[in-house]
C-alpha cells in the first residue's frame, strides 16, 4: 500500500504536471524544452527515487508527450510503442534484456550516450533515448511506419538484410499490436498497407514451414506417386479378384518419373 507521504507528493506531481500542460501549449516551439526541464526538475526534487516507484499512464502521459513533442515523434506512435513494449511499467525487463518503459536495448541506449544499463529505469532518460531511436528510424525509413515499427523490435539489421520481409512470429505479432494501439490513439498516418505487408509474411512464413516439415518428416517422392492397375480393366472388380498366395495387388505405387517435388 502506498504510504501517505508519497500519495501526498505523487498527487502534488500530478497537479503540477497538469499546471505544466496548459504552459507548455502556450509556449513557443523554441521555449518549450525549458517547460520539459521544469517537469523534469520537479520529478527529481519531488521524486528522487522516482526510477523504483510504481507510475501510473496518467502520471507518465506528460513527460511522455514532452519528449516526443521536442523530437517531432508523432505522440499516438510513442504511446503505442510504450504500451506494446511495457503497459507503461518503468522496471519492466524482458528476456532479452531490453530495458524500461519503451523496452531499450542497453547496446542501443550506449548509441545515445546511455552506457549505466540502470540509468534506462529512470523514465525520463527511457523515453528520451526511445524517442531518439524512434526519431532516427523515421527518418531512415522516410515515415514508413511499418518499417520503423518492424526495426525497433527485430532490429535494422534484420529490416535491412530481408527488405523488410521479417518473418519472426514476435515481429509480425509486436507490429500489429504497435499498429492497434496507434488507431487506438488516435493516429493518423497510414498502416493498412503495413498490416496487409503482416498477413502476407504470416501466410508466407506458414506455407514456408510446411514445406520444412514435409522435407524434414517425409519422403518427397511419396509425395509424386502414380497409381497404376497391374490387372486388366475387367479384372478390377474387387468381387472378381481372386486371393491367394498367387494374386496380384490390384494397384502398385510407382515414382513419378518427372521427379518434381511439388509446391
């Protein structure tokens, strides 16, 4: 349960992040970056062991807004990146290692001038070294926002050397997900063709390991039989076929002398 003293000083943040709000919109582009220092000073002072306390989305939501604000990242996109990644939980650690509210890669975050992977439970320099990323890959990308949302989960490495055509199952979930939670928010820009580019690689990838299987499991030329009668037509009556150790089997399975295997 959250003690008295911290609800007291989390409900003075919230009220003076909201004071902060209206400011900040009143500002000019070119003032604005004193407005997110000032909520990041009030956090610290307020907050010094901000990184290991539990945030709520209404609590984050304008430091988050902030910062996408100050790199010309679409808002709608950050929060769909951070809800995807998180749920907006500030320790959240994945499997891989990937840290914080936008789930950073330390290796990542050390291109950014984060080298403490600790630093990345700080919410602040999270998002920020986030949005950076995120800022760098549209730009590469030229807004492609299922390129972009494709590379910040399987890396550049992986975009790049496929053209795009990442086949991982976490991928093709993760950019969906990305994608509903950006509608969800209110985006804008275009991902029919980013959600369509997802259902052809998902159909490719099933079709591709069905062939793994059969090639793995099976014989292919079990797969390229013809059947062909060894009685004549009038003997193929099953009535008429006689049994004994001198019959015949009405049918034998032959290869197919083609060979192919088919698709």
């Amino acid at each position: 349960m959250m003690k008295p003293f911290t609800s007291l000083l989390l409900g003075l943040l919230v009220a003076f992040s909201s004071t902060v709000d209206a400011e900040y919109e009143r500002r000019s582009p070119g003032d604005r970056d004193e407005a997110t220092q000032a909520l990041t000073a009030s956090v610290d002072k307020a907050m010094p062991g901000h990184a290991g306390t539990a945030l709520s989305k209404a609590q984050l939501k304008p430091l988050i807004d902030r910062i996408a604000s100050r790199y010309g990242v679409e808002l709608a996109l950050v929060h769909a990146i951070v809800a995807a990644e998180s749920a907006y939980q500030v320790q959240a650690v994945s499997r891989a290692g990937a840290l914080g509210l936008m789930q950073v890669m330390p290796e990542t975050a050390a291109d950014y001038g984060v080298t403490d992977p600790q630093d990345l439970f700080d919410p602040k320099i999270n998002v920020e070294t986030g949005v950076r990323h995120l800022r760098r890959l549209l730009s590469k990308y030229d807004n492609d926002y299922g390129r972009v949302i494709m590379a910040y989960n399987a890396g550049e490495g992986v975009v790049d050397r496929t053209n795009n055509r990442v086949t991982y199952a976490e991928t093709l979930n993760y950019t969906e997900a990305v994608i509903r939670f950006y509608r969800r928010n209110g985006g804008t820009q275009p991902t029919d063709d980013a959600l369509r580019h997802v259902a052809l690689l998902r159909r490719t990838t099933n079709r591709g390991e069905a062939r793994r299987l059969m090639k793995g499991y099976l014989d292919p030329s079990l797969l390229s039989l013809k059947i062909q009668p060894t009685l004549s037509l009038d003997r193929l009556d099953p009535g008429l076929h006689r049994v004994g150790p001198e019959s015949r089997p009405m049918f034998e399975l032959r290869p197919n002398p083609s060979g192919t295997f088919p698709d």
